[in-house]
C-alpha cells in the first residue's frame, strides 16, 4: 500500500498540470464548462491519476517480469521455430484482443469489413513481432530494417493516391499508434529484454529495444493494403460527445463495458503466461503470487484510466477545441503545443518505458531525459496538427519528411537511441492522445473546416504524435556524441600544449 500511495502522487504530479489548464480556461471567456460538465471531468480526473498509479504499480510487478521471464524461458529452449511462432501468436491475439482497434475497425466501416480489419491487423503486428524477434537472434541493424518497411509504406502510400483514397492515409498512420496501446506495451517491452538477455551479445543494450517500433509498422502496413485493394469513398460520422446528465450512470456504464475489454486483453497475456508456466517456467508460489497481485492492480487501473478518459476527458477535449477553434487560430496552435507537452506526462506507459531506458542502459539515458525530448516531441506534433487543421493541408507534408529525418538520423547516432526513439513514438501515442488529443482536434477541425474535413485534417494527430519523438530522442544521442567529441578533443589539445611537469601534474 505504502508503493501504491507513491505511485499515486507520482501520477498526481502528471496528470496535474492537464487538469490545471483546462479548470484555468473553464474560468475564461475562451471555454465554457457547465456543472455537469465540470463534476464529469473532474471524477475523470481522479480516475485517470489513481489508475495510472495502480496500473504502474501492476506493470512493475507483474507486465515487466511476465514478459521478461517469457522472453528468457522461450530463449532458453534454444528452438527459433518455437519461439517464432510462439510470438506471432502472442502478437496476433493481444492485438485483436486490443480495445482502440475495435474503434479503428469502426472507422473505416464504410469502405471496408471491419472483421477483415481487425484480423489484418492482427497477422500485421503478428508478423513483425517475428520479425523483430529474428532481429535479435541474428543480430541486425534496427535502422536498415526500418528503412526497408518505411520505403515499403511510402511505396503504398503513392498507390493509395493513385487508387484515390488519400482519405484514408491519415488513418492509417494513426492505426500504428493505437494498435500498441497500453496493455500489449509493457510485457512487448520486457519480453525484448528477456530474449535480448540470453541470446544478446555486446549489442544487447540496443537489442532490447525496438519490439515495439517494428510492430507499429504492422498495422499501417494492413490498413495500407487494405486501402489500396478497395473501393469507394471514405465516410466518416462525428461521433456524439455530449456529457450525459446521468453523471453516474454513464460512469457505471462505461466501467462495465470497459472492464470486459480490458479482462479479454490481459486475460490472452495471462493465459499465454500460465501455459509457458506450466511448460517450461516453472516459477516458486510465492513469484507468482507477486505477480497475480500484480496483474490485479493492472486491471484495475486500466479499467479506471480508460474509463476517466473515455467519459471525463473525450467529451471535454471535443468542446475544448470547438470553442478554441472560434476564437485566434494562433492561441489555437499554441494551446496545441503546451496540451502535447503535458498529456505526454500523463500516458501510463510512457513510465514504463522511462524507468526500462534508464534501468537497461545502466542510466546512460536518464528519465530527465527522455522526458525532456518526449514532451518536447509531442508538444511539437499536436502544434503542427492544428497548423494542419487551420491551413488545412495534406499529412504527407509532414510524414515523408519526418520519417527521412528521422531514419537519416539512425545513421548518425548510437544504435541504442534509435531504437529507444523508435519505441517511443508508439508508447507516446497511448489512449491519452487518442482520448484526449483526438477529440481536441476532432473538434477544432469542425469548428474550422466543418465535419467534412475530419477524415482528412484531424485525422493524423496520433501518427505525428509517434513520428516526432523519432526526431527528438535521436537529437539527443547526436548532442551526446557531439558533446563527447568536443571534450576529447579539449583534452587532447590540453595534453598536447602541455609540458612535462604539467603532464605529471594533470595526471
């Protein structure tokens, strides 16, 4: 209890300054809260923060450990078809089982069967999971990879515009970053540092990062497909985002529907856990015990999270950039970049990932770190989003020159921050973004461009949101090595201007 309470004053600290802002507006002209509004967002609050202190609290305890012990139990059998195919279905079920994809399949209801989506999707992250599993067994380059599949994505995103269904392309950018939500992140994350940790060698650092960055590409790769074989127009309904009076039925609502989605997601992790339990782990009581505590807290606080966010935020970031989008178009932007910089401290995952950066490199990359670059790469994402939504102009504007930087980048920096860059972009576009942010543009875009032009100009947010902590956490590895250079080459300069006596002195 007494970790508990800790990991809820750290969620506190996040999820504060969100919250702040939006009660400072609702006290200006700019935004109108009524009460009922205002006590919908407020319980939404007090969910959100005790769910992301019960949800990392669970991660620590069992997500982590359950994957790492996966990773290195599979690895240990010393059988790669075993351990391929084990994760292909690993990565296939999670990933149908995923609440966000549901709504994606939704979505894209009008031009093609959502079941078919659904499972693509599936085969696409159960694809790539393989493949970043392989990577680590025969020990490649993250960054040649990358660039092979992301040459591969532009290549059908130029057939998607010839096959006239450009519409479709902000959506399928946004599916890489929704499809790896909160629930598959953690244990991906840990079952890469299992497997890294028995077959790794000198490169182990970077190998254990870099699951996740590969099985963003599955899903774009399947709506892409899809996009390309078929036809008609894309049709998209805004979705009804008034609060309900009924304060407390429509919480009670929505945790029960919740909570049956997020059971069938952790319930695929967990059975997958207990037969390699029985077969090969063969884990003491009491570890597993631990871990069942664990996984109870991981429920629980996903069940609060999405259900704070889905009825206390959605509804309150729609009207938010509605009313915002009536007034300056620049405050507009600038409100895009100070929100970005803050949601990104309230993603449940994106702790996970800071606390694993700093344990695996031995605190060579620091959580002040990459905090500092998240928060400035997703501030930056949500400002470009609603330039995007004002001027209103094509997301390819922004995608193939983010994405070239970014793998130019890969070829300059140490392998270990690409890879943690990379990772980054899909662990930041959690169900805060898609929760909050989404609705926020959703919003503005038909304040300023009408409902017509949601498909195509809000649409996109969630694919920014991932592709600019590419850019950032790299830049940070270049600064690193710059830095390093230039005080090697002060030190050497200092030795070679010396004479003997202040040579035996400096030594």
């Amino acid at each position: 209890m007494k970790e508990l309470w800790s990991k809820i004053c750290e969620a506190l600290l996040s999820a504060l300054p969100i919250t702040a802002i939006v009660y400072v507006l609702a006290l200006t002209p700019l935004f109108d809260l009524n009460g009922t509004e205002l006590v919908t967002f407020s319980v939404g609050a007090v969910l959100l923060v005790v769910g992301i202190g019960m949800f990392n609290l669970g991660a620590d305890l069992a997500m982590t450990p359950m994957g790492s012990h996966v990773g290195a139990g599979l690895s240990r059998q010393r059988k790669l078809g075993l351990l391929l195919l084990v994760c292909f279905v690993l990565g296939m079920l999670i990933t149908i089982a995923e609440p966000d994809l549901q709504v994606l399949a939704t979505q894209v209801s009008a031009v093609m069967n959502g079941t078919v989506l659904v499972w693509a999707v599936g085969i696409g992250v159960g694809s790539f999971l393989m493949v970043a599993i392989a990577r680590i067994v025969f020990r490649k380059t993250l960054s040649n990879i990358l660039m092979l599949f992301y040459m591969l994505l532009f290549a059908l995103a130029l057939m998607l515009a010839v096959n006239g269904n450009m519409s479709l392309l902000p959506l399928a950018f946004d599916s890489g970053g929704v499809t790896t939500g909160p629930i598959t992140v953690p244990f991906i994350m840990a079952l890469g540092v299992g497997i890294s940790s028995v077959l790794g060698d000198k490169h182990s650092q970077e190998n254990s990062f870099g699951l996740v960055a590969l099985c963003s590409i599955g899903p774009i790769l399947a709506v892409l497909l899809l996009g390309v074989f078929s036809r008609g127009g894309m049709a998209y309904e805004v979705p009804d985002y008034t609060v309900s009076r009924d304060i407390v039925g429509a919480f009670l609502h929505t945790m029960g529907h919740t909570a049956k989605e997020v059971a069938i997601a952790l319930g695929m992790i967990v059975v997958f856990f207990l037969v390699c339990q029985i077969i090969f782990l063969k884990l003491p009581k009491r570890r597993l015990k631990k871990i069942a505590v664990g996984v109870s807290f991981t429920y629980l606080g996903l069940v609060l999270f999405l259900t704070g966010v889905n009825v206390g935020f959605m509804p309150i970031g729609y009207k938010l950039g509605l009313q915002l989008a009536q007034g300056s178009r620049w405050f507009l932007i600038g409100f895009g970049l100070v929100t970005g910089v803050l949601v990104v401290l309230a993603e449940p995952a994106i702790h996970v990932l800071n606390k694993q950066v700093e344990d695996v490199t031995s605190g060579f990359v620091t959580r002040k770190a990459m905090i500092c670059g998240l928060c400035v790469g997703v501030g930056a994402s949500i400002a470009l989003s609603m330039v995007r939504i004002v001027f209103d102009f094509s997301l390819v504007y922004y995608i193939i020159p983010g994405y070239f930087l970014s793998l130019a980048l890969s070829l300059f920096v140490p392998p270990v921050y690409t890879a943690i860059a990379f990772d980054s972009g899909g662990v930041a576009s959690g169900p805060m973004t898609s929760g909050f942010i989404l609705p926020l543009a959703i919003g503005a875009c038909v304040g300023l461009q009408g409902a017509d032009a949601v498909l195509r100009d809000a649409f996109g947010v969630v694919a920014l949101v991932a592709m600019t902590p590419l850019i950032t956490i790299q830049l940070l590895g270049f600064r690193a090595i710059v830095a390093d250079r230039v005080r090697e080459r002060k030190a050497m300069q200092k030795i070679l201007g010396a004479d003997d006596q202040q040579i035996i002195e400096f030594m």
